[in-house]
C-alpha cells in the first residue's frame, strides 16, 4: 500500500493557531472547537486500558498495511513508545512551527512516491475501516475525501499526491485549494470525539464492555478483569468486573475497584479505598480509606464527572503522584555513591537511607 | 456561631479557625455553621480540623453543621466520605434555622402539659 500518513496531535499551542484565518486546517471541516485537552494533555496521548490513543491508532493503521507513518505532536511524545517506535516523531512544539514541519513530512513522502496521503487528527478517537475509505477514494474523482459520522466531520481526510506534487506553492496551500473539491465518506463504525472528560470515560466503559476494538493489555485473570504486567492485589481487595490494572499498579488491602473502573499503569491505591466508575490516570497514588467515584483522576488532579469540575489537591496524602518511589531512588542512588557504585561513604549514610526505606514502608511523610 | 472559612485551608487556616471557635465552645450547646462557600482546597489539616470541631461541640452537646459547600469542598468531603458525617446544608440561612427548628421542638416539648397523659 503506497499510502503516507500523518497523524497530528493538536497541543494548546495548536488548537490557538487552528484559529488563524486562512488555514486549512481550519477550513476543512472538522469536529467543532474541540481541543481534545485532557486534564493539562492530549487525549490522544492518554493511555487507555495500558495504551494510548495514538499508539494504538498507529497499530490499526500498521494492521492496514500503512507502513510510512509520521506523527507531528505540539506537545509531549513520551507517550508514544510501543507501537509507535518506528514511526517518524515530530515535535512541532519548539521552531519551526506545525505547519514547517508539515510540509516538511509532505514533501518527504512525495520525494519517496507516496501516491495517497491520509490525514489524522487526534482528537477524537474512530475505528477507521481504512481499505473501505481508500476503496470508497478511489471510486471517486475527488482528489480529497473527509470523513464524516453523520453530519459531523471527523478529523481523517484522504488525499491524492499528484495535485499535491505538481502544485504551486506551499504544500498546505496546495491543500487549501484541493478543499473545494471534497468528497464526503459516511462513517459508521465506532467513534469518540474525545472532546470532554465525559467522553474519555465513556471510551474506557466502552473498551471494557466490548463495545469497541481496544483491548486492555495485560492478562485476563477473572472474566472481565484485566492485570497488566506486575499488577499486585492485596487478597482481601474486592475487584468487580468489568476492571483494568494496568502494570505495576499495586493495590492494597480492603480496597474495593468496581463500575467498570480503569487503573494505568503504576497506580497505587492504598488501604481501604473504594474506587467505583473511575479511570485512574498512570503514576497515580489514591490515598488511605478514600471513596472515589464518578471521577477522572490524573496524579493530584481529580475531575468529577457529576460535578463536571476539576479539583487540585495539594495534599499528596490524598491524591497525588507514585512520585515518592522514584524519588526515593534518585536520593538513594546519591547517598550511594554520585556515580552510582558503592563507595565508602555508604557506611555513615546508611542510616539516612533506612531512615528513606522506612519513610516509604510504613507511612508517606507530608 | 458561623465561621467562613477561606478558599485555601490548611493548617495554619486550622488554627485561626479553632481559635475563633473557642468563645462558642464556652456556652452550653455550641451550635457552629461552617459556611464553606469559598473554599477552593483543603487538605489534611482542614479535614482533622472539622473533625476535631465536631468533636468538641459534640462533648458539650452541640452541633456542627456545614453550609454553602462549594463544589470543591463537595468534592473533598465525598472523596474521604465525611460527607456522611457531617449535616449539610445549601445555604448558611438554612443551615441556622435547622438550628432554630430543633430549639422551638424542645421548647414546645417543654411547654406543653403532658396532653397525652391528660
């Protein structure tokens, strides 16, 4: 399949300049005003059932036949890891700009013979059956085919390289001018637009129901229960399904994880917690004898789906980061030696690290 | 007695609150609203803080009750389930004349000559 794709993920910085006038970004249609900003990130770079978004769009695309793949970011990358390793990274967020670096990924794949581009934006979250849209493109005369769920656009557009290629003008004009001339694909398979925290974790109950294609990673120890790699449950813990613990996620005695509730990897849910219709964002710790629900909970920040509002607790001992632990390391590696072999010095700092060991066994200091 | 707490309220928010509650502590029956309009965060301290009023209203047989929760507060509150402890109540006016309303059922209860028995 000699397809080219780029799939962007829209940061702050670029849902502002979607605004300007005369891009085409702006002027192809597309799902309305949303910034897909997730509690301070991207949702596309949340992980969802010990995934994120973008990587597993990138593997449905791989499970395709789609093999040139770049990803054009504004913001972070580190969630892209898994299958996203041998795609093209870009990050936009520092110069020269989105758009630069568009053009720049263009103008790579037409120099390697691309015949076909498809455009992603995430954003919202679509089960594209993308033979049937390359088919339905191909059937057409339009150089440009958008994607629609009914009447809303989503962000997927195909478009033909030829016109892009002997064009006149930047490669982003030369789309411009190629919107006229659209065809409108109707969509109708699974879609999340990925546009409020409601819609998040309804795209979490729905992967956990089986109502969508994602799949939880890890292993299915119960019908409907989940553990990622290294997942610990203390016995007396109650996990109702539907459930997900992602890897390394540990949770502690007399906690109850109920409502379909999703917990990413290196979550800590510590005594007596009840969690009920939650996703637990990763490296969240959930502190003693706490009832959570209804919520989306990403390190200190807590967003309450019935209240709609999101909440900031400064006190770690209520909701906060796993963050301690990788502290911990990073003091005791210094205590250690400064190049990180035992040296001497261990002997007389010895206490300090036990007194570090005991601090994270048996209580989180303020 | 209404104390309104302010937006941020931690420890040192904890004293001020606790030192302005000793007055009512001194009458029999301290009735205390916590008007929690503005509070935006709270932590442990705050938390303990509300515990440790109810605590001590309760020794002399009073009451606290809390009013105006703001959403966040709200949300604290139901996080560490104290929304199950504490009676709560939309506004600071309805919260006092929950007061009010118990006072005039003791009063009538007094006043009145026994009907039953007569």
């Amino acid at each position: 399949m000699n397809i080219g794709v780029i799939v962007t993920i829209a940061g702050p910085a670029h849902t502002e300049s979607d605004g300007v006038k005369g891009s085409p970004r702006k002027r192809i249609e597309k799902a309305k005003a949303t910034s897909q900003l997730l509690m301070g990130s991207a949702a596309a770079s949340c992980d969802v059932l010990g995934q994120s978004i973008t990587d597993r769009v990138v593997a449905r695309l791989r499970s395709f036949g789609a093999q040139r793949i770049s990803i054009i970011s504004e913001g972070k990358l580190a969630a892209c890891t898994a299958t996203s390793a041998n795609a093209s990274l870009y990050r936009a967020g520092s110069t020269p700009g989105f758009w630069p670096a568009w053009d720049s990924v263009v103008s790579d794949y037409l120099t390697q013979g691309i015949e076909t581009l498809l455009l992603v934006r995430l954003g919202p979250y679509v089960e594209l059956d993308l033979l049937d849209l390359l088919r339905f493109h191909g059937e057409t005369a339009s150089p440009l085919t958008q994607v629609y769920k009914g009447q809303i656009a989503l962000d997927l557009v195909v478009v033909d390289a030829a016109p892009l290629r002997n064009g006149t003008g930047s490669y982003r004009s030369r789309l411009s001018a190629l919107i006229p001339q659209r065809q409108r694909y109707a969509f109708t398979g699974y879609a999340n637009r990925l546009a409020e925290p409601a819609d998040f974790r309804r795209l979490v109950h729905d992967a956990l129901l089986g109502r969508c294609a994602i799949r939880p990673v890890g292993r299915e120890v119960r019908p409907g229960i989940w553990y990622g790699v290294n997942a610990r449950v203390d016995r007396s813990a109650t996990i109702l399904a539907p459930a997900f613990l992602g890897a390394e996620t540990c949770v502690e005695a007399s906690c109850t994880i109920s409502g379909a509730s999703s917990l990413e990897r290196q979550c800590e849910v510590d005594y007596g917690t009840t969690v009920d219709d939650c996703c637990v964002f990763p490296g969240t710790y959930l502190g003693m004898g706490l009832n959570v629900r209804h919520a989306l909970v990403k390190g200190s920040r807590l967003f309450h789906l019935n209240r709609d509002i999101e909440v900031e607790l400064s006190d770690s001992r209520l909701i906060g980061t796993t963050a301690p632990s990788r502290q911990l390391g990073r003091r005791a590696r210094s205590v250690l030696a400064p190049n990180g072999t035992f040296g001497s010095s261990l002997v007389t700092r010895s206490s300090q690290l036990a007194s570090l060991l005991t601090t994270r066994r048996f209580g989180r200091s303020s | 007695m209404v104390i309104k707490l302010p937006e941020y309220v931690s420890a040192k928010e904890a004293r001020s609150f606790m030192r302005a509650l000793q007055p009512e502590l001194r009458r029999d029956r301290p009735r205390v609203v916590v008007d929690m309009s503005a509070v935006k965060d709270m932590d442990t301290a705050a938390l303990d803080m509300l515990l440790e009023c109810m605590s001590q209203v309760a020794r002399r047989d009073g009451a606290v009750k809390l009013a105006g929760i703001s959403p966040q507060a709200a949300t604290v509150l139901e996080l560490t389930r104290m929304d199950q402890i504490f009676e709560m109540f939309p506004t600071v006016s309805e919260a006092a004349s929950s007061f009010k309303v118990a006072r005039v059922d003791t009063l009538s209860d007094e006043a009145s000559p026994q009907p039953a028995v007569a």
